[in-house]
C-alpha cells in the first residue's frame, strides 16, 4: 500500500485546488489576461505542484522506503535508488 494512502482525501483537496489554479489558467489565457499576471499564475500552480511533490516523497521515505529497509537490505537499497531518481526527475523540472 502506498505510503500516502493514510492522507489521501487531504492529497486529492490539495490536487483538485491545483486543478483549479490551471483552468483558472486556461481562463486567464481565453480572456487575453496580461502576459505577466499569467506567468505570475504559472509560478503559482509550478510551486503548489513542487509542494506536493515534496510532500509525497516525504511519506514515501518515511514509509515506503523506511518499509523496505526494514524488510532486507537489497528492498531497502532499491527503494532509495528509486527515491534518489525520483528526487533527480523533481530537481530536473
């Protein structure tokens, strides 16, 4: 079971507020909202989206990886090679 299913209503909230902020994107855009005030929403909805990556990955090393490393040292290696990708992917966008 994934490490973020014990907070999963609060992370689909979080999701749907995301969801929100990127139509209010596409309605800004649909209204010809000035360039600037756009890319100021743009950094807006980049930063709640790092936010909950964070967050995710926070859980998945205290649970899923913590898990594996309790299980033997092969999963537990495997789950921090993993993590350390996931954190390159996150530090690459």
């Amino acid at each position: 079971m994934p490490a973020y299913t014990d907070n999963r209503d609060a992370h689909l909230r979080r999701l749907r507020r995301i969801e929100g902020q990127v139509r209010g994107l596409q309605r800004m855009v649909s209204e010809d909202v000035y360039c600037i005030d756009v890319l100021t929403q743009v950094s807006a909805a980049t930063r709640a989206l790092q936010s909950f990556a964070l967050e995710l990955l926070s859980e998945h090393m205290s649970g899923c990886v913590v898990d594996a490393a309790r299980t033997g040292q092969q999963e537990g290696e495997a789950k921090v090679r993993e993590a350390a990708e996931a954190i390159a992917r996150l530090v690459r966008s």
